[in-house]
C-alpha cells in the first residue's frame, strides 16, 4: 500500500535517520516542515517535503490534511500497564491523610497489586491489560515498554512477562519486555530480602532467559525496598543472562540508584524526583538516559524532576507515563507531555522530543522509531485541526488526536 498525506500544516520531528537521541540545548530545536507532504509505504516512511517541491507519485491513497500536524507517536518507555484490578480505595485513603508509604507499610501499595494479580487467571490479566493498550494506542503511544513486579512469585512474574508477550504477538505496535521481579519484598519473605533475591535470581532468571521473556531487567532502588548493594547483585545477575538494565532510581531519596544504574550500563535511569548534583554530573558523557514521569509526580503530589537542571547540564531527557495503578493510574503520554512543559517548564520543542526520540532510545527503538525519518516505521499521530504543534500540551486535557497509524495503517 502505498499513501500519501498531503497539505500539512506542520509536518513535526523530521530527522535524519542517524538521531538516536537528542541532548542538551539540542533538545531546544524541533525540526519541522510547515505545508508538507508525507510519502509512505507499507509499513516505512519513504519521503517527505514540503507541498510547493511535490512531483507526481504514483499512490494507492492521498489524504488531504490540511489544517492538520503530523509528527511521530509518542513512544512510552516506563509503564506497568500489566496489573490486575485498580487501587481507588488508596487514592481515597491518601486524600483523607494518609502517606503512600504509610499505606505501603500496612500492606497496600504494591502487596495489594500483588495479591490481586497472584488471584488472577493469566486470561483475564491478558483481556484487561490489552484494554489498556487498545487505549493508549488511541491516544497516541506507538511503542511501548511493559514491566513485571506485580507478581513477586515466580508464577506471578512469569504470568505477567506471557501476558506481556502475549501483547508482543497480538497488538502491531512493539513492546518491550522488562522484568521488575525486585519491586517490592512479599510479606512472605518479611527480614529475609537476601532470600527473596537467591530465588528471583536462580528460579525465575533462567526461565526468562529461556522462554525469551525479558529485554530488560528493573528493580526499585528505594530506601525500605531494595538497596543499592541488592542493585548491583541482581544487574550483575540479570546481565549474565543478556538482560540490560533499566532501573527505578531516586523516586523518594536520592541513595546512589543514579551510580548504579550507570555502572552497570543501564539503558535508562528512572523517576529521578530527587536528584542531588552528583547524580547529575555521574549521567554526564554516558549512553545512560534519564527518564521523568511526571503523572507519578502529579498523582503522589511528589517533586517533579529537575527537568531544566538536567538538560542545561548538556543530558538529554525523556519523558513516560510510569502507566501503574498506585502511582500514575494513567497512560497518557498527551497528559504527560503538558505535565512536563506546565511543571517542569521544559517548552514544547523539549517536552516532545523527550517523549519521542529520546524515549524511543530509553527502549532501544530509536533506529526505528522516535522521529519522521526516511526508513524508519510508519508510526504517526495525525491531530485535528489545531493552530501549532505547541497547542498540544497548551491544551492539556483535550484531545486533539484525530488518527493515529502503526506501521502505516490507521487504528480508526
Ligand atoms: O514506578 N516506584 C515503584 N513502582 C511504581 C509504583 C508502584 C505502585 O504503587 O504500584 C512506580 O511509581
Ligand atoms: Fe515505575
């Protein structure tokens, strides 16, 4: 099939396809082509230019967008979208006062999404997360990272990942696999967290490996969870078996995550709410990227991360959504986008190539997604008929989506 946009009012992100990320004052510029055509087939853009230097290509279907912007899909690379059941009475419980640790500590918190899920048949933790997927994808996100640590079981983790797999097989968008069996400690191994970590990694490591579960492994680096001693053992662990790390650091207190992470080569560091100096100047000259999640900010009323701090140190920065039922009950990257830009005063040039390019590199995707570049997957939000790329997180709230195409197909 072989399709062509013409008369867009902004054709955003169009890049050469060499850009893997984007760093610093680079992530100030957001390179566009007002009144552009867009030439794609199948499943890979093959050109694009503006309207007055269209020659005559012979196409299956021209759609007319004018008035309309064209730029890459968001691609969301921290979420825990596989879970089972959702944590209202909690969100009512912290209106009324309590701390989300304070409801951690009595049980709820992770626990409770674990004991959910361990209750939960493999069918309908699959149908309700692919429900979740359906709608995000409407919402814009054409590539997506999942992660497991709702189990922490070795049949409850390995549930999660072939729920996670079987969203791989069955949805045309990819998604990545992470294993986050170190987010929490069960009540059943309470004082006995060494235990806990010889069993995740002797029993469940090398099934992953096996069945090819995992991409990534994860862990909550967090005083009262999992140390950084425990972060080096299980990176260590998990790298053995070609796991790349991608980690959850510096939500709550900034304890040496950041060091870890980039000593073991992690692919991304993750939260980074609170972020001395240091943690800064370890990221610099390194191929780790740092990751924010403002909806989790914006939902625990938590700080958000020193966005400016980060880029004005020449790091680049992406944006996800941290999709979960406790802390960011919520995947849209549109939210997220406005989030960062109304917060975190990163403008709208920064914000969007945080939750484009640099977080298709956050999943190891940027070679083919992230950005409008010749060869790279046709994967596109087409908005409604809106002034400038700018109104999007101008608009918070609003849904200026119109279509959104995978692979060069609409979802509509
Ligand atoms: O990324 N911080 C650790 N994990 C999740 C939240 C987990 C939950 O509350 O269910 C996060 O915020
Ligand atoms: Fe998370």
């Amino acid at each position: 099939m072989r399709s062509l946009f013409i008369n867009i009012r902004e054709l955003v992100q169009i890049r050469d396809s060499s850009v893997e990320k984007v760093s610093g004052s680079e992530m100030k510029e957001l390179p566009k082509i007002s009144n552009a055509w867009l030439f794609f087939e199948n499943d890979k853009i093959s050109d694009f230019g503006k309207m007055e230097d269209l020659s005559e290509i012979q196409v299956d279907q021209t759609i007319d967008l004018t008035g309309k912007i064209v730029l890459p899909s968001w691609c969301d690379s921290h979420t825990h979208l596989v879970y089972a059941g959702n944590r209202e009475q909690e969100f009512v419980d912290r209106i009324n006062g309590l701390t989300y640790e304070e409801i951690a500590n009595r049980g709820g918190g992770i626990l409770n999404s674990a004991k959910t899920l361990n209750e939960t048949s493999e069918e309908e933790l699959y149908e309700q997360s692919a429900a979740r997927l359906e709608e995000v994808i409407k919402l814009g996100t054409g590539a997506i990272e999942i992660k497991s640590g709702y189990g922490l079981t070795k049949e409850g983790e390995l549930k999660m990942l072939r729920v996670i797999k079987k969203l791989k097989n069955n949805f045309s968008l990819p998604v990545k696999a992470t294993f986050l069996g170190a987010h929490a400690l069960p009540s059943e191994y309470k004082d006995r967290k060494e235990e806990y970590l010889d069993m995740v990694i002797t029993e469940i490591l090398p099934v992953i490996a096996k069945e090819n579960l995992a991409e990534y492994i994860d862990i909550f680096c967090e005083k009262g969870y999992f140390s950084v001693e425990d972060t080096n053992r299980l990176m260590k662990a998990g790298q053995k078996y070609g796991l790349q790390p991608k980690i959850h650091v510096n939500q709550f207190n900034a304890i040496g995550g950041v060091q870890a992470g980039v000593t073991h080569n992690a692919i991304s560091v993750d939260h980074l709410e609170i972020m001395t100096p240091q943690d800064i100047k370890s990221l610099t000259g390194t191929p780790t990227m740092p990751v924010a999640l403002p909806g989790c900010s914006l939902f625990l009323s938590i700080p958000y991360t020193p966005a400016r701090e980060i880029m004005e140190a020449g790091l680049p920065l992406a944006l996800a959504t941290d999709f979960n039922p406790g802390s960011s009950p919520s995947g849209n990257m549109n939210l997220v986008v406005s989030l960062a830009c109304i917060k975190m005063k990163m403008t709208p040039e920064e914000a969007i190539n945080a939750a484009t390019i640099n977080a298709a590199y956050a999943m190891g995707l940027s070679k083919t997604h992230g950005s409008i570049s010749k060869g790279k997957k046709a994967n596109f939000i087409v908005t409604k008929n809106i002034p400038s790329y700018a109104y999007l997180p101008y608009a918070f709230g609003t849904n200026a989506i119109e279509d959104v195409y995978i692979n060069g197909k609409s979802v509509n």
